[in-house]
C-alpha cells in the first residue's frame, strides 16, 4: 500500500468543467486522495436541475454555501438554504433543483464521481457559468452507466 501525498485546493483552483449548466470545480480528485473521495465545487444557476438518478458506488453530500434548492429522494422533498447540509445515500434514488443561483459543495464517498463529471462535461475554459444548452441526455445516460450511475428520467415534484 502507498501512502498518500498531501493535496490541497485553495480559493481559484481545481479543475473546472462546464456540466449540465453549471460550473463544476473538481477540487479534490480521487486520484489526489486515493480513491477515498472526491469534493466539487459547483455553481449553479435558478432553476438548473439535475436529473433523477441513483448511484450504485458513492454516497454523496452536499454542504449549500449560498442559496437555496430542494433536494429530492424517493417521496422525500428537502428544503436546503445557505448551510444546510444534506447526505443522499447510494442505492437511493435522487436530484435536486436549484430554487435560486446558488453556489455547493459535493463531497462523494468514495471517489469516482468526478470521473463522471470529467467525462460528461466538458473543460470549462473560463471561471463562468455555461451557455444554457439542452443536455444530450442519451450521451449523458451512457456515460453515467459508466460510472454505476442510472439516470431515471426527470426530477419529481
């Protein structure tokens, strides 16, 4: 077993994708911390939702550093502002929306998903939200099986 070197990310750096209408910043790698996790930083504008999906590898939390959004899983409806935190278990079908602008941290257990986003989105060539475009969602779908991601169709309401 290899010992692990530290990482750090500071205020400006990570690597920065354009993905599903928003920027998301990998400021934690898996490679940088094993395997072991994975935190992005992702802003998001009003109203920009994530599919519905489950993920059959990785636990996700999200910690809301500005603005608010409703977060989804199975019958649940969970209201987040500024400092919330929420934690979406693996196995359990979710998604979320954002209700106004916002800005989050995406801490997934163990890694893999930033992978995902790497691979899904595209280099984000400035510090900027993305021109709006509709998602290819079969390219999307694909890719995620990929990552043990199933992509179940639109968030509920």
């Amino acid at each position: 077993m290899s010992l692990l070197q530290v990482a750090a990310a500071h205020a400006g750096q990570g690597t920065p994708y354009w993905f599903l209408n928003a920027l998301t910043i990998v400021k934690l790698s898996g490679e940088q911390t094993g395997g072991t996790f994975a935190l992005l930083e992702e802003t998001l504008p009003a109203g920009r939702a994530s599919p519905f999906h489950l993920h059959h590898n990785e636990d996700e939390s999200f910690y809301v550093l500005e603005g608010e959004l409703s977060f989804f899983s199975g019958s649940d409806k969970i209201r987040a502002t500024t400092g919330s935190t929420i934690f979406l278990p693996r196995e359990q079908p979710h998604g979320f929306r954002a209700d106004t602008a916002a800005k989050i941290l995406i801490l997934t257990t163990p890694s893999g998903f930033d992978a995902f986003v790497a691979e899904a989105g595209e280099p984000a060539t400035e510090l900027r939200l993305p021109e709006p475009r509709e998602p290819d969602f079969a390219r999307l779908t694909q890719t995620a099986g990929k990552y043990g991601i199933d992509i179940l169709g639109p968030l509920p309401e």
